[in-house]
C-alpha cells in the first residue's frame, strides 16, 4: 500500500502563511507526557528512538532474533 500525501507542501505552506508566531511554551508534547521543550530532552527521545529501532532490527521482520 503506497503511503499518498494529505496535501501538498505548497498547500500546507499556504495554510501556514498566516499563522502566529510561535509562544514560548510552544513545545512538543509525547504521547507519554513528556515536553521536548531542551535539547537535552530532544536528544534523550531521539537515543529511545534509536535503540528501539536497533532491537526491532536485530530481532527481524518476523519478531525471532
């Protein structure tokens, strides 16, 4: 199943055009409840994301290492 856009990046750009700057408390919020609002906190998401793909690349396709 091929993965086809919402839109397009001009259309979204357009749509943005007239947005509001962002706040200061404009920050990423994961579905766990933690704010990505440092690079720190970034860069702690990114290494979980990271090690979760080495496992699932170590334990393949059909879920047996």
């Amino acid at each position: 199943m091929a993965v086809e856009p919402v839109m397009t990046a001009e259309e979204w750009f357009e749509g943005m055009r007239d947005a509001r700057p962002p706040t200061l408390d404009d920050v990423s919020i994961l579905w766990d409840g933690r704010r990505l609002d440092s690079r720190e906190a970034v860069m702690e998401w990114l290494a979980e994301i990271e090690a979760k793909r080495a496992e699932e690349a170590a334990v393949g396709i059909d879920g047996r290492a």
